[in-house]
C-alpha cells in the first residue's frame, strides 16, 4: 500500500518538475529570440499557474 503512495507522489513530482523544466525553457527559447520576450513569457506562465490555481481551489 506504501509503496503506491510512494510511486503516485514520484509520478506527481515527476510531472511538476517537467511542467517546470518545460516552462523555463520556453521562457529561455523566447529571450534568445528577443531579451524582454523571455520575462513576459515567464510572467504570462506564472499569472497562468495562479488563475489555474484559483478556479482549482474555487476562489
């Protein structure tokens, strides 16, 4: 049964951390284009996470 939640937690942290990884080199993909480019595309991602969260946690 541990071993389960074990393996769950490992595929969840998993996903966040490609979720991460993804996102930062989509940020760093668009600064080598165009510096700015690459601080408002983190900034659209991170504002994404936080309306996602929000409509999630029902706020």
């Amino acid at each position: 049964m541990a071993q389960r939640e074990t393996k769950g937690r490992l595929a969840a942290a998993l996903s966040d951390l490609c979720a991460l990884a993804g996102a930062g080199l989509v940020s760093y993909g668009a600064w080598l284009v165009y510096e700015p480019a690459g601080f408002i595309v983190s900034g659209a991602i991170l504002l994404g996470v936080g309306v996602i969260g929000a409509l999630r946690k029902g706020v």
